[in-house]
C-alpha cells in the first residue's frame, strides 16, 4: 500500500464513482495529509457505512454531504428583472455603484436591496451597499474585512483636557495602538474568545489562531484609525443619562485583522467552483445555507465579528488604563457583515457591505473624516432601507486619484485649519478624499436621527 491516499483506495472501500471521491481527497489533502493512510481509510470507512453521524464534522462533513446530497453545482444566470430597492442620495453615488447594486437585484436569491448616500463601487456588492436573499450568504456581499466596525468610548473628562494634555494623549496613540500587518502589542492579552469552539472545530479557523492571538488589540491599513476627539450630546433624553454638553472620546475603526482576510478568501473561491455565475457578477457567487460550507462560513463569519468587537474591546481597555479613567458610555456596530433578519414577512440574510444596522432605536456611530465630525446616531428602523444607514461618508476620490490629485502640503494645511494633530496617515487618506459627511447626514434623515457629534483632534493611523 503507497503512502499517498488515491480515488482507487476510496473506491476499493465503496465509495460511488461520484464527486465525493474528489472531495474527499481534497478535505484529505488540505487537512490530513500528514496523517496515516491507514488511520484515513479507516475513518473513511465508517464515513462511508455510518454518513450520518459526520454532517456537520470539519472534515468529513463535506463529504458526507457529496454521499447523501451532493450540492448541486450549474451556471445561474441573472433575472431579467431586479427585486424592489431604494436608493439614497442617488446625486451623489457614482453610477457604476448603481450598476453594482442593480446586477445585484437580479441574482436569483435576491429579495430586496438598498444603496446608502455614501456608496461607491467595490467589489461584488459595492460599499454601501444592502442586500436581502434568500437562503443564500454571499462572501462578498460581506467583504473581505469581515465585522468591520466602529467603537466610541465617552469619558467622564472635559473637553478643555484636549488642549493641555495634547503631547501626552498623543504618545499614548503613538506608542500604544498598532496599526498595519507587521505591528503588535509587545505585551499580549488574552480573551474569552480564544475559547470558542470554533478554534478547534473549523480546520481553517484553528490554522488562524496563533495569528489572531497575535494581532489582538492590533488596527488594519487604510482608513482604520484610532483618535481622541470632543463629543458634543446634545439629546438631553439620551440612553447613558448624560448632561448634555461635551466630553472627552476616542473613537476606533478596525476590522477582523488576518482572521476575517482569510476566512472571505477561502469561502469566497469555495462560492465561486458551487454557484458560477456571468463575468461581469461572478464576485456575488453565494453559498447555500442549507450546505456544509454555507453553514460553516456563517459559523467563520460570526466568529470574525465577534473578534472585531474584541480588537476593540482590548484598544479601549488599554488606553482607558493609561488615562486612568473609566469610560461612562459606548457606542459600536459592525458594517461588512450579515444578519438574519425579517424582510417583509420572510426570514433573510440582510448584507451590509459598508452600511450600519439602522433598527428602531440601534444605536451607532458614523464618521465623517480625520477633520470632519462623526455623528452619534439612533436607528429609525426604515424598512424601505432594510433598516440601514450610511458607514461613513465614503470616498469621493479613488486611492489612486488621492495620489494624483492632492500633496502633502494640502492634507497638511486642511489638518492646520481644522486644528488637527495626524500620527501616521498616507495621501490616500486625504481629508479630501471623502464627501461632505452633513450631505450624507442630510440625505438619510429618514433613516437616523443624530444624538451628539464626534470631532476629531489627535488622529492616529497607519504609517
């Protein structure tokens, strides 16, 4: 017997001449090859004779599912129609945003769709974008940075502290956040969420734990930040009782770091070989729900979300320690994300690529840019929405034309105007870059309702 485990052996032991030969040997080659023929066979044997205790095991669950009931793999064409949708801002969305979001609408699991005022194009869904379907989870209707969010942590602190303690507020940022793919924390914290069963269960997740480990409590590139900034309440009925006026913040945006990169890659080529689709909409293929890969990417999902809230929940925790003061409200909600939700009677996956979940009375937080005010808001729970609203005020110019368009000369002289201390922070991060975030504001009052304002004032990003 050879070392190397071949369709012939699995055939030898009964397996159908099918294409659970060929997704067995590939389960075998991407999470056993170092282990035993022998040891395999075995396994495989009582697979093959016992299928039903293995649905829904990290290995053998898939080819199980090639035994009972394999998925079903042929070219979906699009409708000839798009599903009902609303559009916010439209003057304001670059057209092949539009575009995005109307092939969208014609995907045969699509139930309802919606654009945010700061939408611009982006790969699959573009960003901005919302999505209702049925049954169905599209890896990049989410993104590739899954459960990015924000996180605001009010303190107790007058706004006049900014001023005198700028050097100091400044070396914290400077010296205890991380940004980017090499940064970590020298000192590192553990988490609860190292103890999900999903570290161990899903072979993909348990190869990323180290990683994730490492890059806890750490920020990504481009436009994730970490500042210190004023935060105005003006809602004298607010959920944190409040009094009205203004206090010291800090205000984070990050994502799932390398965890969620490699989760969106891997089931994002595993949709793509089930559900092939036309060129020009192959980055919306989709994974049933009712599959072993559907099932376990939601599973992968969840977890990438829930690490981001807890990169954030170490950033805070970390800075509130160094300024010795316990924070008196948080604010946070995810964008790049899917939830099931109740869309017109019916249970759906809701995808929120670049959008914020707007329910009646969801608190979030929506910046605008490293000189413009973030605004604390309250959900309006708009159905025509799909209850969402903006994640941002989402880029006017392109990385690309940033660098073409503007010096570092005028990114210095908007942060002078604007009285802005930036820690890092490229070209392609231009305050300009980005539309009016009261333009966006005012297009989606129907959406959300504005509780207080963020103004940033020391800004840190990556280098």
């Amino acid at each position: 017997m050879g070392n190397k485990l071949k369709g012939k052996d699995l055939i030898k032991l009964g397996f159908p001449k099918n294409n659970s030969i060929n997704i067995a040997l590939g389960q075998i080659n991407r999470y056993r090859k170092k282990e035993k023929k022998e040891r395999i066979l075995e396994e495989a044997k009582e697979v093959l004779h016992h299928p039903e205790k293995f649905v829904g095991n990290s290995i053998w669950g898939k080819v199980v599912e090639g035994l009972i009931k394999p998925v079903e793999v042929r070219m979906h064409q699009l409708r000839n129609t798009r599903v009902p949708f609303s559009i916010y801002g439209e003057n304001e969305i670059d057209d092949q945003a539009k575009y995005q979001l109307y092939d969208a609408l014609k995907l045969p699991i699509a139930v309802a769709g919606a654009l945010m005022p700061d939408a611009h194009s982006g790969y699959g869904l573009p960003i901005g974008g919302v999505l209702a379907t049925e049954n169905a989870v599209i890896p990049y209707g989410v993104g590739v940075d899954i459960g990015c969010r924000m996180c605001l942590t009010i303190y107790p602190i007058k706004a006049s502290y900014l001023k005198g303690k700028q050097h100091q507020l400044e070396n914290i940022l400077s010296e205890h956040t991380k940004f980017g793919m090499r940064e970590t924390h020298a000192k590192k914290h553990d988490h609860e969420i190292f103890d999900r069963s999903e570290f161990n269960d899903i072979p993909l997740i348990k190869r990323l734990k180290e990683k994730a480990y490492r890059q806890l409590g750490t920020s990504g590139g481009g436009n994730h930040f970490v500042e210190f900034g004023t935060v105005s309440i003006k809602d004298e009925h607010n959920e944190w009782n409040l009094i009205p006026g203004e206090y010291i913040g800090l205000l984070s945006h990050s994502g799932s770091r390398g965890l969620g990169a490699n989760i969106a890659k891997h089931y994002t080529y595993l949709a793509t070989k089930q559900c092939p689709l036309p060129k020009n909409v192959q980055h919306l293929a989709w994974l049933d729900m009712n599959t072993h890969d559907g099932q376990e990417y939601w599973l992968a999902m969840n977890l990438a979300g829930d690490y981001a809230k807890a990169c954030h929940d170490d950033i805070h925790y970390r800075i509130a320690k160094l300024l010795g003061a316990k924070p008196i409200a948080k604010i946070e909600n995810h964008h790049n994300f899917a939830w099931k939700e109740n869309v017109n009677g019916q249970e759906c996956i809701v995808h929120r690529k670049g959008a914020t979940p707007a329910q009646k009375g969801a608190l979030g937080i929506i910046p605008g840019s490293m000189t413009a005010p973030g605004f604390i808001v309250r959900g309006l729970g708009n159905q025509e929405s799909l209850q969402s609203a903006s994640h941002g005020a989402g880029r006017l110019y392109s990385r690309r034309k940033c660098k073409d368009k503007f010096t570092k000369s005028d990114v210095k002289q908007q942060l002078n105007i604007h009285r802005v201390s930036l820690i890092g922070g490229g070209i392609d991060e231009a305050p300009m870059a980005y539309k009016d975030i009261r333009k966006v504001m005012a297009n989606q009052q129907e959406l959300v309702e504005v509780v207080g304002t963020f103004t940033p004032k020391i800004v840190r990003m990556d280098k």
